[in-house]
C-alpha cells in the first residue's frame, strides 16, 4: 500500500525545493511491468545513462523492470504519491482516468509506429496527454512498441467467426471490451505480471501484444497459435508526476528532459528491431503455429468493426480521430 511504500517517499526522491541554483541531488525512480528486452526498458535505460551523466552523478537513476517494484494494479498511484517519478504504462490502462486513452485500441487506425508517435507529437495528442493533469500527473511524450499479434490456443484467427466463444484478456477498457464483444468473445483485463500464469491455467484462451511481449514472456510456451494481424496497438505514454516535476529548479530540470528527449529517441528506433528479432525467434522456436493474416482477411475485419471504429470515433472525439487518421 501506499502508506506501506512511505518510505519510498523519502528526501532522495524529492529535490530540495529551496535549491535555486546548481543541480539538485536526488534519485529518479523508474517503475515499468515489461522484461528488459523491450523499447520500454531500451528507453529507460537511456534516460538513466543521460541524467547520470549530465548531472555528473547527483541525480541517481533507478529502473525497476518487470513489476519487481509495482504492476499494472499499483504504479499509477504510486507514481501520484511520487513514491516513483516516472511510469510509461499502456495507454488504454489509462482509460479510467480519460477516454482518449482508448485511442491505441481503434482498430487499424495507425499503420506504422511513425504514425501514432506523429499523431502523439501533434497538437491533438499533446491535448490528450495533457488530461491527466487532474490527477497530478504530466503526460510527457509517447513511446511505441508496436501492432498487437493475436495468441490463443483454440483455432488460428483467420475470419471474425473464429474468436466465437474465446475468453480474451486484455489490458482493459471498454473499446477493447467492446471490439472483442462485437468478435463473440467474452474479455477480462488482468495484469501483465499475471498473463504467463492465466494462459498457462487456461483463466483465459488467448490475448493480444506485439512480438517483444509475447517473446520476451514466453507466452508462446502455452499458446498454440500466434495470429499475425495488428488490429490495435501498444503505445506507452510516459507519465512523470507535478510534485516532482515542480520541485526541480532549471538547470535540473534541463538535465531530466534531455534524459526524457533522448529516452524517447531509443524506444522510438528500437521499438521495430526488437519486434523484428523477437518475430524471427518466436518462429525459431516453433512452438506456436503461425499464420499471418492476407489483405483480404484484414478487409473482412476492418469491415466487420467499422460499426465499432464509427461509435467510438464519436466517443473519443471525431476531431481528434480525424488527425490521428491524417497521419
Ligand atoms: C500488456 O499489459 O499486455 C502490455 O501493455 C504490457 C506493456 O506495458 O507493454
């Protein structure tokens, strides 16, 4: 619990306040519930290197990877009681605190990760990180991982007929409960930490998560099928909190958004080669059937949701659609 982690809370992790001048001497905590051979964690990395560096050692940078510190159920609050300062979860684990954090979730709307990072950069994006203010907390940029794969161990996906019947997790929110719904699958959201263990015991049939996930996971020691499709997406936003954020003067807090720039730069460029590298061993291992799906199998799709993509561009903001579509 909180009040159990206040120890966390302790004066390394604030900034002396009253320091105007000269860099602050703190730690940064970075907590995230990926392994390490992920864009999250290549990021991360990145930014510890640079704020090391460039505070020539008053600033200390932790990561905890692979919810060793908090998962899915208790980094947001964690990071508004600034036990942690920064978190990059998956946008539609933000749903609960604004709806347009379902926009990864809109099928096929994002052809590329350069897509969705330009429409993250743009006015319209910025405008959606920016709702979380309410809480506290400061969406400073987006960071991709890539178009989600289907696993599951009933059938190969190759129609919207085949997920009749499946029992799907995902990483919540209604859009997606809805689009699998609209599939004839029931859905449940459990946390990542957890996901290895519910398709093992078979809690669930089947989820979805680019290749780095499901490789660096071994998802696919207990998947049969591993359908190639990218309906919908895993981006990141990374997430640091107003306490902290407010109690750096200058020159400290140049050093932590170089660190935030250049992070954002390695997710960026290696989001694709680690998905690519993580393709090519999840097809080494041979331990789930592969099929991709053709053009004509993701037409049948695109049709079938295009109710589903309509409403929730209502929802969302027909706007804020319409420039994610532009990209
Ligand atoms: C998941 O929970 O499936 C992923 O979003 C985890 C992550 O942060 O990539």
């Amino acid at each position: 619990s909180i009040a159990a982690l206040s120890g966390c809370g302790s004066s390394t992790n604030h900034a002396d306040a009253s320091q105007k001048e000269g860099i602050q001497q703190m730690t940064i905590k970075i907590s995230h519930v990926v392994a390490e051979n992920t864009p999250k964690q290549m990021g991360a990395l990145k930014m510890k290197e640079v704020i090391e560096e460039k505070s020539e050692g008053k600033i200390k940078v932790e990561i905890f990877p692979n919810s060793s510190l908090f998962g899915d159920k208790d980094e947001y609050q964690n990071l508004i009681a600034n036990n942690i300062q920064f978190i990059m979860p998956e946008m539609t684990k933000l749903v609960g605190s604004e709806a347009g954090f379902n926009i990864p979730a809109m099928p096929f709307l994002f052809e590329s990760d350069q897509a969705a990072e330009a429409f993250w950069d743009g006015e319209k994006g910025k405008e959606v990180l920016g709702r979380l203010e309410k809480d506290g907390v400061l969406g400073v940029s987006m960071w991709p991982n890539g178009a989600k794969q289907i696993t599951n161990n009933k059938r190969p996906i190759e129609s919207p007929e085949d997920f009749k019947g499946m029992k799907i997790r995902t990483t919540g929110g209604q859009l997606l409960e809805d689009l699998f719904g609209t599939l004839g699958a029931g859905s449940t959201s459990i946390p990542f930490g957890e996901l290895y263990t519910a398709l093992q015991q078979g809690t669930v049939d089947g989820q979805d998560n680019p290749y780095s996930n499901i490789e660096s996971k071994k998802f696919d020691e207990v998947q049969k099928y591993i359908s190639i499709m990218g309906i919908t997406r895993v981006d990141y936003a990374l997430l640091t909190n107003t306490t902290f954020w407010n109690s750096m003067n200058d020159e400290t807090k140049a050093i932590v958004e170089l660190g935030i720039e250049e992070g954002t730069t390695v997710a960026r460029e290696s989001a694709a080669k680690l998905n690519e590298e993580a393709r090519e061993k999840l097809i080494e291992n041979g331990n789930s059937q592969i099929n991709e799906l053709s053009e004509e199998q993701i037409e049948e799709f695109k049709e079938f949701l295009t109710p589903l993509y309509n409403e929730w561009k209502e929802k969302i903001g027909t706007d804020i659609i319409e420039d994610a579509e532009s990209r």
